[in-house]
DNA sequence: CGTGTAAGGAATTCTGACACG
DNA sequence: CGTGTAAGGAATTCTGACACG
C-alpha cells in the first residue's frame, strides 16, 4: 500500500545496470547487502533484482563512503530516517483518527 | 526535457524480467521491435534495455494481439496517438507563446 | 504474418574463498 | 572493515535460420 507498487520501488533492474548507474562495483553493491543497506530480490533462479530506490540509496551510500562514513554508521542513519517516517506517518494516522472522531465518532445510539 | 528522464522512461529493464512482467515469449519481444513497435536501448555489450513505458506499451500490443490487431495496424495506432500528443503539445506552445506576447511581447521600443 | 525452436557463442551473475590492510 | 580478484558453474541473451501456416 501507500505510495509502493510505483515505478520506484518495482525490483527490476539487474546488477549489471546497477554498476552502470552507480559508478559502484558488484563487490561494494553486494556487500552494502551483506550489511543490510540495501535489499534487493531475486529472480527464480537467484539473479538480484534492484529498484530506484534502491538505487538512489547506493548513491548516497557511496557518498558517505567516499566522506569516510562506515556501513555501520549508515545503518544507523538509515534507521534513523526511517524511524523518523514512521513517526510521522503515525503523526498523520492520529489525526485523521482525530477528525472522523470528531465527526462520526461520539454518535448516539 | 519534458517529464522524460523520469523512473518511466529510463531503460533498465533485461528482456528476461519484461518477459515476466508481459507475460511475453522473448521471440514476440524480439519481434514486435523489429516491427517497429518498441525501441529498446542496448549495453555496451548488445543486451536489450528496455523501459517501464515499453513493458506498458508490450502489455497493450499482447491485448491488441488477442483481438486479432496485426503489428501494421498497431503500429497506426501507436502513430496515431502520437500525432495527436504532439499536436496537444503544438496547441498548448501556441497558447504560451499567445500570452508571452500579450503580455511582453509587443514592447514600444 | 507471427511465433516456436534448436544451435552455438558470448556475456552475466552467483557463491565461497584468499588477499591486503 | 571494505574491496579486489581468480575460479567454476549455471543462467541469460544474442543472432540467423528453419518450420508451420
């Protein structure tokens, strides 16, 4: 649900034109997924699948690489913003709750 | 320019994952491109990319098959609908170029 | 015309490991 | 820790062609 399903976040795009879009080798792309940076799927017979974003996340990840940033304080990062989402869309989901309360909610019998 | 160089456009997808998107053999892939049909881009070394736009494009020419739709028709069609986007596109350059200079454009000196 | 298939070769991707630092 | 590399195998993709209808 949400904004998934777009054309962002599909698992379509082979290692090969991951290298091609990132500068980055397979080793590096393969270990940012050992460290559990990125996650990508797989097809039935085992080839990884990336999207967009997981693209752009690989950008940025070889940016605080290049600034000395190690996998595991990126983990953190990434934790972090995501943490932050979450928060947010929680913020969201209350208030929406709110107002229908307020307007459907206390109905007499 | 334009709403190009969006996630739609680019062309990253193997012919082996729009295969499992379409539901497509590889030879009618193959074969509606060399109708003319689908312009997938290639790597270096001769693999076929293609876009989420061509994979929505081979989902319409599957349907078009069915009903028993030549590629000669389809590919009217598809030329068709993009005479028609271009003179959207015509009209709506005319319109800005009209208020440009109705506003700016005949300047006394 | 539209699609399947076998053929042979080239390029891709995968895993586990050794290396260096 | 982060990355390179050689190794061997499996899966992918390509082209040109023959087949059928």
């Amino acid at each position: 649900m949400n904004s998934d399903s777009s054309y962002k976040n599909r698992k379509v795009i082979s290692i090969g034109v991951v290298k091609e879009l990132t500068g980055l080798s397979e080793r590096q792309i393969r270990y940012y997924e050992e460290r559990n940076l990125i996650f990508p799927e797989r097809t039935e017979k085992g080839s990884r699948k990336y999207s967009f974003f997981d693209v752009e996340r690989l950008v940025e990840i070889a940016n605080q690489r290049e600034e000395g940033v190690s996998t595991d304080e990126i983990r953190r990062d990434i934790n972090k913003r995501d943490k932050e989402k979450l928060k947010k869309e929680d913020i969201r989901k209350d208030m929406l709750k709110g107002q229908l309360n307020a307007r459907f909610g206390i109905q007499k019998k």
